[in-house]
C-alpha cells in the first residue's frame, strides 16, 4: 500500500479494532473501551482509511468483519501483549495493576483455589478483578484464543505452545447419605450399588471411570451430572453413591459421609496451565505465583 503510515497503528487504534471485532458492535465496543459512539466510528473510518480495507460492512441489523480485519486480529494481539511486557518491563508493582483476569476452573479447582486467591488479591493487588468461567473438558483454543489467560485441571492438553506446572494432587473418596445407607464395606457392595458420576460435555468421563474400565470394573451408574457441583443434591436423601475428590468434603460436598475406596484409584493432579506467549509477561508470572502459594498453603 502507497503511502501506508505504520504511526497510525498506535496501541489505541489496535485496542479499537479488536473490542470491535470481539464485541461484533460499534456500541458495545465503546462501551467496552469507555468511548463515545461517534469517537469508535470516527476511529474505525481513520483505519479504513490506513489500511485501506472497509474493515466491518453491514449484515442484517449488524457488522461482520472482513477476511482482512480478522487476519489482523491475532498479530495486533501479539502486539499489543508485547507493548505490555515493554511497559512492564522495568517493575511490576501488584498494587498499581488494573485488569480483568480470567482463569478457566471447573467446581473443584474453584471452590479450593479461587476463594483464597481472591483474598490475596484484594490485598496485594486490589484493581484486579477476577472472571472465572468453566473449562470442562478443555481445549487449546481455550487460551490460544484468548478466552482465559490461566486454566486449571487435571487433565491438560498435550500441545507445544501451552506450558503447565503442577499445584497439587487430590485422591478419590466414596461419598454417601448416611441417614440413607451405610457406606460400602468392600468392592461387592461397591459394584453391586448405584452410582453417581461425572461426565463433562461433550461425554468426557473422568479420568477415574476410565481407569476402571481399563482394568474391568464398571459402575453401575445410574445419573450423570456436567461437574461435581451436582452431586450433593443428588446424593442427599438418596442411597446412591459417588466417588470424588476427598477436598469437595469441605466445599461442595461438605455434610455428606465418605470412606476410602474399596479398590486402588489413581491420583488426581490438578494443573496450572498457561499459553508460551504470556509466559514471560511479569504480570502474569505474578499472578501464577500468587496461585501456586495459595495452592500450596490449602492443601498442606
């Protein structure tokens, strides 16, 4: 392009574009970025016009972006995430950052971690808020894409660009309604009674019912539900049984009874996992620091 002004390209002008391109509206951008209508047109009109590309037309009621601005939504990702690190550079002071972090968790890795992070972080870093969203059964694209900046779980994707680093390590328990049935006493009244489990979407068991099946032994279950935060109700006032982490005994499933398995069970780590690009961005290093403390203090 004739004429191209790479100056224009400020770190304001690359912010615009993306809370365009993620909100999919001029209104919901500004008010994302804390603009005016009139302010986010004239913005998008200015690159337009560098860039020469329409950028967003018009769709129904809508915009849509063009194949150009959404082939230039990564690298002014990476580009402004590098402009960060440079800022950040010289110190990072905790109680001068201001950010929406968002860490993807299930029930458990929430229940045990996230209330003893935020604690800390309204101390030591009181502008960052937390957005907590569920991972399920995680992919890559889940930071890749930017969707969270950290994901906990037990079972981390096995790709190059994610890094991991393990927190701590649970163990299965077998959870009952006492008023309703005496806990299993060995593998026959184990096997021989209902069950329920786990399945996270899309029909992703864990990683226990898949290491029993693996040595022959099948559940009899009769309910699955998407993440542990189901089972005590389930359990409550019934006889069914539920094999889970023996940590959900102080949060979710806190009331209910529970002995040893009748079997060997595997561990169940649990894993910090982040994406190679923020892994040098003192901010995030912070904030991962901050979240292997607090895993080692609650589950010492």
């Amino acid at each position: 392009m004739n004429g191209f002004d790479e100056s224009a390209l400020d770190p304001r002008a690359l912010r615009l574009l993306l809370a365009v391109l993620e909100t999919g509206s001029f209104t919901r951008a500004a008010q994302h970025l804390g603009l005016t209508q009139s302010a986010v047109s004239h913005g998008v009109q200015r690159l337009r016009e560098v860039l020469g590309d329409p950028l967003f037309v018009k769709s129904g009621r809508g915009i849509v972006p063009t194949a150009r601005a959404l082939s230039l939504a990564e690298p002014a990702r990476e580009l402004l995430a590098a402009l960060q690190r440079l800022a950040h550079a010289q110190a990072f002071d905790p109680a001068r950052w201001q950010a929406e972090i968002t860490i993807a968790a299930n029930d458990l890795q929430r229940d045990v971690l996230v209330p003893p992070l935020l604690a800390r972080l309204r101390t030591a870093a009181p502008g960052v808020t937390l957005r907590i969203i569920p991972s399920g059964a995680p992919t890559p694209e889940l930071l890749r894409d930017r969707h969270a900046h950290l994901l906990l779980t037990p079972r981390p994707p096995q790709v190059h660009d994610l890094l991991q680093r393990r927190v701590f390590v649970d163990r299965w328990v077998v959870y009952h309604d006492p008023t309703q049935r005496p806990a299993p006493t060995n593998l026959q009244e184990y096997l021989a009674a209902e069950h329920a489990t786990v399945v996270y979407e899309p029909r992703r068991t864990l990683a226990l019912d898949d290491a029993l099946l693996r040595r022959g032994v099948q559940r009899r279950i009769r309910v699955t539900v998407p993440g542990f935060a189901g089972l005590g109700a389930l359990l409550r006032g019934s006889d069914l049984l539920a094999t889970a982490p023996a940590r959900l005994a102080h949060h979710l499933l806190a009331g209910l009874a529970w002995v040893e398995p009748p079997l060997p069970c595997p561990p169940l780590p649990m894993y910090l996992v982040w994406h190679r690009r923020d892994h040098d961005d003192p901010a995030l290093r912070w904030l991962r620091a901050q979240l292997v403390a607090v895993a080692a203090a609650v589950t010492d």
